[in-house]
C-alpha cells in the first residue's frame, strides 16, 4: 500500500546502496550456467556451468553456488533469508 500511496523510500539511482533486495540464481537451458540475479548489481553474473542438462538448480553444482553465496553474505551481512522453489 505505501508503494501506491508514494511513501517508499525509492533510489535516486540504480547504483546506489541498498540494504534489502532480492537475489536470485537461475539455470539458463541454454548453456547450463547458473546466473546470479541480484537487485543491486547492474546486470546477470555468470557463475558458470555448474549443471548438467537434467540438473536443476538445487543439484550439486547449484547447491556449490549457494552455498558460496551464504558464506560470503555471512561474513558481511546476517540479515538475509533463503527460500528454493
């Protein structure tokens, strides 16, 4: 409701710091890499091919990747959650 109502605290510019947002690892089913998506970066990261064909995102090389991601979040930053679909 505040979004529509004006009362978010939105910013000025993409390059600006923000402290909670969305990341999101996705597997391209056309090269097999895992993708990073995360809200304050400029665009996709590449973590590389991590799976194979009939993989998904939660096989091994996937979890190799989210786990990565809580360790190096852990060490800066506690305040994020985890979910997989």
């Amino acid at each position: 409701m505040a979004a529509l109502q004006g009362n978010s605290m939105v910013p000025t510019s993409a390059e600006d710091e923000v402290d909670f947002h969305f990341v999101c690892f996705v597997k391209s089913h056309i090269n097999g890499h895992i993708y990073e998506l995360d809200g304050d970066r400029k665009g996709p990261v590449d973590k590389g091919p991590m799976l194979k064909p009939d993989d998904d995102i939660l096989a091994h090389g996937g979890l190799a990747i989210v786990r990565e991601f809580i360790q190096r979040e852990r060490d800066g930053n506690s305040n994020f959650s985890l979910m997989a679909l």
